[in-house]
C-alpha cells in the first residue's frame, strides 16, 4: 500500500506516523500520551492497524495505545516476501 494514495481514508490517520528501524519502515498508530500504561496492539496476518480502528478509540483514555502494521501488511511494506 501506498500512504500518499491511502493517506486520506486511513483510519487513525492523525494518529499515523513511520519509523525506520533496519530494514523496516514501519507504520505506527500511536495516540502519545506518555503518562498512561503502554498498551501494544498486533495484528494477525493479512490485516494491518484497520484491525484496531474502533478499539483505540475505547482504550486511549485509559492506555497509551500503540499498534503496528507489521512487515507486508498495510503500510509496513517487506522488503522481501519470504522474510515476513
């Protein structure tokens, strides 16, 4: 998938950002309050953060909530198909 063509119907969009962490660029849904209990989301294979869309906006009052697409899913983009 492609962010610049996604980018607008994406759910959590404004929570959205990526971070490179060799040889990954990953997609990260993170609603940044530090002060909160860090409450990590993963998905199963073929989904991505869409997975979560409604349940991060139950938890985040409660929890710093981070989800992640993982490597071929969504936004998070394998750099080689047999190594995801």
């Amino acid at each position: 998938m492609d962010w610049t063509k996604q980018r607008k119907e994406w759910p959590l969009k404004e929570l959205s950002r990526f971070s490179f962490v060799q040889p990954y660029n990953w997609h990260i849904v993170d609603t940044q309050v530090s002060e909160k209990p860090v409450l990590l989301l993963i998905h199963g294979t073929g989904a991505s953060t869409h997975s979560w869309r409604h349940l991060v906006g139950l938890l985040k009052d409660s929890f710093r909530v981070i989800a992640i697409d993982l490597p071929g899913h969504g936004l998070t983009q394998s750099k080689d198909h047999n190594r995801s």
